[in-house]
C-alpha cells in the first residue's frame, strides 16, 4: 500500500463527507493505493455517525472512536499504530488542509528520499490573535531543535513509514513531531509550502494555552531526549557545581579567619549563601543517582532506533 492518511478530529460533522471525498478525488486521479484512518478525539455531534456510514460502504476507510477528549497527540499516536502504508499523511478534518498537496508530499518521501516534509502555511488564513503567537512559538522552537522549518504547528505533513513506526506520541507533542524524530535519528526533513483556506464549518478547537503547554513540551522534550537515559550527566553536573561554589566560598572564609581574623564566618551573608549552594549540591547529585536508579531499571533502558540489519532477524 502506498499511502495511508491519517485524520484526527473533534466535532466535525459537517467538514468530515468533504474532505473524504476531496481525498478519494486526489487518490483516484494519482492511482495511488491508500486507505484513510479516521480518529474521533471524544466528538460529541454527529461526526461518528458519519464515520460508521463510510466505514461500512468502504473497506479501505478505517475509524478509532475514543471514549473522551484526549488530545491531537493521543488521537495521531493510535492512528499510527494501525497504518499500512509505506508514506503516512497527516492532515486536520476541518479542510484548512488541502489533499491536493498529498502527490507532492508523497513524491518528496519516495523520490527524494525525505524522512519527513512538513508542511509550511505561510499564507495562512487564521486570525492575529493566532498567527502572532504561532510565529514566535516557531522561532522558539527552531532556536532549540536546530530543525530549519517554519511551521511546526501545520498538520499537513508525510512521513516515511520507519518514523511513525519509530517514536511515541504523549502529552501536547504532536507538534514536535520533527524534533522528536530527529532524535530518534531521523535527521532528513523538508518543508513544503502548502496551500491554507479559511475554516469553512465551526470553530478552533485549540485556544492560547496550548502555546503554553507546547513551550513546556518543548523543554520537556529537550531534557528527555537529552538526558533521559543518564540524567546523571545533568543533575551530576549541576550538583558538583553548586557543591565545588559554597565549598570554595567556605574555604575563602576560613583561610580568611584563620590568617586575618577580621570577622567571624557567621557574620558574613555569604557563609550562609555557601551552605546553602553545598546542601543543593548535594541534592541534585542524590537526585542524578536515583534517577540513574530508575533509567536502569526501566524496560525501555536500551531501546534504540535500528535503520537496518543484515543476516539477522
């Protein structure tokens, strides 16, 4: 199979008929191989009503409903467990995406050999109050990931099969999904300037919070990849620091009182300030130990991303 679209949505009863048939318009003109993977994050209208209608008339569309709203992240994470194809497309149920842009995208991925292309909205078609944030929150996160795109937050965007079979999606990071891969060792992305329209049927799901919760996902994401299989190497580091300052700064006032008998160590504000770095000190380095404690005894300890083997099953 050549393609599988992978659809998460919430609440899209009216965009939902559209945008299937705008898909299977784009696939039959391009013979391509497909099947659409429909994800209900917890509607409550009647998108799923839909869903079960089209699944039953066509094998090669498939659905997930949740019980509740968990979230982009969760929604796509399942829906790349279930994908067959050899590229997977990403794209949001309320037509802003063009499937127009799906032969290009896949072309990137099998011709040019591309790991990942994300889309780039750079006429978007969204409010200020959306397109502001969005641009600071982009030169955050290319600053941090070193990852040259300008538009992490697009949810038009191909993968090479081994990337969505390669990493796991939690929390708000559905938008770190590059970042996440090129840690992963998949280090080939491309951008593609997409097509964007106006939202046709209701409203945004996502307000000014999630910029907040993605900051924090983004310095989450850093220190996980990072540091998670030795965060000895940080917290360590940190504590030595801190220890090696206040026991310096002790080791001044002492040689101080002893030879110059000015004043006394208690007397002086910075007695206190080096206590206090050498007792955090100590706590980060008892914090880096058991947190070493845990990274080895978790299942995942030794879990690598593997491109290939040879002779070896």
């Amino acid at each position: 199979m050549q393609l599988s679209i992978v659809i998460p949505f919430l609440n899209e009863q009216e965009s939902l008929p559209e945008l299937v048939q705008w898909i299977e318009r784009v696939m039959n003109e391009n013979n391509f191989t497909y099947e659409i993977i429909l994800i209900d994050d917890g509607s409550r209208d009647g998108s799923w009503k839909y869903v079960q209608q089209v699944c039953s008339e066509k094998q090669n569309i498939k659905a997930i409903k949740f019980r509740r709203n968990y979230g982009k992240s969760a929604a796509l994470n399942e829906g790349f467990k279930q994908t067959q194809g050899d590229v997977i497309i990403t794209m949001d149920a309320d037509l802003q995406d063009s499937p127009d842009e799906i032969p290009s995208l896949y072309n990137m991925i099998i011709t040019d050999g591309y790991d990942i292309v994300s889309g780039w909205k750079k006429k978007r078609k969204d409010p200020v109050s959306k397109t502001i944030p969005s641009k600071l929150f982009n030169r955050v996160t290319r600053s941090m990931s070193g990852i040259r795109i300008h538009d992490f937050n697009c949810g038009l965007k191909a993968y090479k099969k081994d990337v969505v079979k390669g990493i796991e999606l939690m929390g708000e990071m559905h938008r770190y999904i590059p970042v996440i891969a090129k840690w992963a060792g998949f280090t080939n992305i491309a951008e593609k300037e997409v097509m964007h329209y106006e939202r046709k049927y209701g409203k945004t799901k996502f307000g000014f919070e999630r910029f907040i919760n993605g900051f924090l996902d983004l310095l989450t994401i850093s220190f996980v990849s990072r540091f998670g299989k030795k965060p000895m190497h940080l917290f360590g580091l940190l504590g030595m620091f801190s220890f090696l300052l206040g026991l310096i700064i002790s080791g001044y006032l002492a040689f101080a009182k002893i030879y110059w008998m000015e004043f006394k160590m208690t007397d002086r504000p910075i007695f206190y300030l080096a206590l206090v770095a050498m007792v955090i000190g100590v706590q980060l380095f008892l914090a880096g130990f058991l947190a070493e404690l845990i990274s080895r005894s978790s299942n995942e300890r030794n879990s690598y991303s593997v491109e290939r083997k040879i002779n070896l099953q």
